[in-house]
C-alpha cells in the first residue's frame, strides 16, 4: 500500500467546485478517538512563518523536558517531515502504520457523494453509502492537511505526547485545526492572501484565522498591520525582541518576528509568562544555580530542586527525564515539586564564550 495515497485519494478525486469537509474530517477524528486531544494543543495560524513558529515553539517545549507532537505542512524531504517526535520525523513505517489506521476508518465513513449531481464519487474502498441521516458527511472531501493533522494526533497518543503542536493548513474557523480544543493560538503576520477565499481584506483574513480560539484560549500574536490588530483583540503582542533572547539564534529577515513568538508560545503553553531559558552557562557557576530557583514553577510557587548532570565522561547524549539512567549526559536539570513534576532543561555550556 502507498501510505501517501491514503493522504490524497479524496483531494485528487474531488469534484469542480468540491469543498472540503469538516463534518466528514470531525466524523473521522471521533471514530479514531481523538477528539478532544487529552494534552495541552498549541494551534499557529498566519499567513506567513507559521512553520517558523511551530518548530520553534516545539524546540521550546522540547527543552522544557516534555515529549512533544509537531504537525505541520506541506513537508520539506518527505511527507513523513509532517509528523515529528521530540523533533524526529515519524519513520516510513509509523507513516504506513498511520495510513492503514486511517484507511480502516475512512471506509465506515458514508461514501461522498458529488457537489454538482445526486450520483456518488469515486469512493474510498469500503465505503458505505450515504444514507438520509449521514448525507451531511457525504458531502466535501478529506483534505491531505486534514488528514495528516488526525494522523498526528494519532501518533502523539501512541508516543505518549506531553503537548501538540499544530500549524494550520490555510485559514483558521474553516480548517481543520478548529477541530481541535487548543489552549494557545498563535498568530503569525497576516496580511492578503487567498483573497475571495478566506476574505477580501486583510481584517477579513485575520478574523478568520482567529476563528480558532475558543472560549478560554490564550491568543498571542506577531506584530501585525493596525487593521489586523484590531480584530485580533483581545490578543497579547510580542513586540519585536520580545522574547528575551539573544539575536543570534533567531533566524534574520520575516522569520525573525515568527522565530520571537515561537519561542514566547512554549512559556505560554506550560502557564507561565517567564522568558525562554537564559543562554547556557556552566551548572558550577552560581548565577546558574540561581536562576534554576527563580524559575516559578507551573502552579505559581517556586519550589524547585537543583539537581546538576551526571558525573563521568559525557557522551552527548542528552536523557529526556532527570534521573533516566544510562550515560552522562551534557544536560543539567531544574525539576520544579509540583503535583505534576515538571522539568526545566538548562543545557551545560562546555564552550569558551
């Protein structure tokens, strides 16, 4: 089987004038279980640098020590670069265990049925037909984005995932993305593009990519044009070296401002308003130790335990959890005593400044 052909089958065989379907899109993610995800749901939504964003933000949450899904799109080598762990791109055989999950449950879905005549689409093999009460589900098609975002929550529910990052495909309200229950979103510029489809103005455009906040979703947004920022209210703004770090590890030119919000999603993510970790210094200096204890943990209190790398040789490898076992690691740890233990990671600096 041709695991991408599962992605595409619907999206190539749509009909002119055929639209995608999100009631179809949300039957499936209930009959794979998992809608409403059961971790934290990090949503960026723009019209430029979303990807910027999200691979920042999951490199953030990463280091904070948690197992982290990104989906994101299209894929740079490969379509198995839509889906990572921890940053590592699923393999060709977790894609084609996705695709034949998928399948399976595509085909209890009723058959689609075309926009423009009362006679079906080519269908998916296996399919049912469309009866009165599901004719809503028979109507649109899967979209590739759609349906490699369900594949992602699929595989951060078996991976075992702390916290997802989704970049949306196009839009916010009309995409698959609003699905999802998300405690973020994130808003990277916006300015006119898909005209006639997402809208006819920019503040058109930015109201609709808001679409995907809900009722007690945090909304943090790029700096943006007067018009767009309007409709973005309420919202946080991260103004231009908002992100308390060092200009040398944002990329230049229009991925910079995507880069910053990035990297102020992750503290917003885990509840916090604290800037990204300080550049590394050595754990031995006491300036580094002292951060560990201001750092406020995840419910507000600053009980915190220092605990520094493991001794011997250092191989590079770097554990994941504090106390994981196995070689020394270059990584030292800040683990905050909450009811749900959380871990910040600050990186062992080994290197002459």
């Amino acid at each position: 089987m041709d695991a991408d052909a599962v992605f595409f089958r619907e999206w190539e065989g749509r009909a002119p004038g055929e639209r995608r379907s999100l009631a179809r899109a949300r039957a499936l993610g209930e009959a794979l279980g998992v809608l409403p995800p059961d971790v934290p749901v990090l949503t960026v939504v723009g019209s430029k640098g979303k990807g910027t964003a999200a691979v920042y933000a999951s490199a953030y949450l990463a280091a904070a020590g948690l197992r982290v899904c990104t989906v994101t799109g299209p894929g740079l080598r490969s379509n198995r670069d839509r889906i990572r762990i921890d940053g590592r791109a699923i393999t060709p055989a977790e894609l084609a265990a996705l695709a034949g999950e998928l399948e399976r449950a595509i085909a209890e879905l009723p058959e689609r049925r075309s926009p423009d005549s009362t006679t079906a689409s080519p269908k998916t093999p296996g399919s049912k037909p469309a009866g009165p009460v599901a004719s809503e589900l028979a109507d649109g098609y899967l979209s590739p984005a759609g349906l490699f975002m369900l594949a992602g929550l699929v595989r951060a529910r078996g991976a075992g995932a702390d916290a997802i990052v989704l970049e949306a495909g196009m839009g916010g309200r009309s995409d698959e993305v609003s699905l999802v229950r998300t405690d973020v979103a994130a808003i990277t510029p916006v300015f006119l593009e898909h005209a006639g489809v997402l809208g006819d103005t920019p503040a058109e455009i930015a109201r609709e990519k808001r679409g995907v906040a809900g009722p007690g979703t945090r909304v943090v947004s790029a700096p943006q044009a007067p018009e767009v920022a309007g409709v973005l209210e309420p919202a946080e703004f991260v103004p231009s070296g908002g992100a308390g770090v060092p200009p040398d590890v944002l990329p230049s030119g229009l991925g910079r401002a995507s880069a910053e919000l990035g990297v102020v999603l992750g503290p917003a993510l885990l509840g916090r308003d604290a800037p990204a970790p300080p550049r590394a210094k050595c754990w031995r200096r006491s300036s580094c130790r002292a951060a560990c204890r201001r750092t406020p943990c995840r419910d507000g209190t600053r009980r915190c335990s220092w605990t520094p790398p493991s001794t011997g040789r250092a191989s590079g490898r770097r554990s994941r959890r504090p106390g994981s076992g196995g070689a020394a690691s270059t990584t030292s740890w800040c683990a905050c005593r909450t009811t749900r233990t959380w871990t910040v990671r600050w990186p062992r600096w080994t290197g002459s400044r």
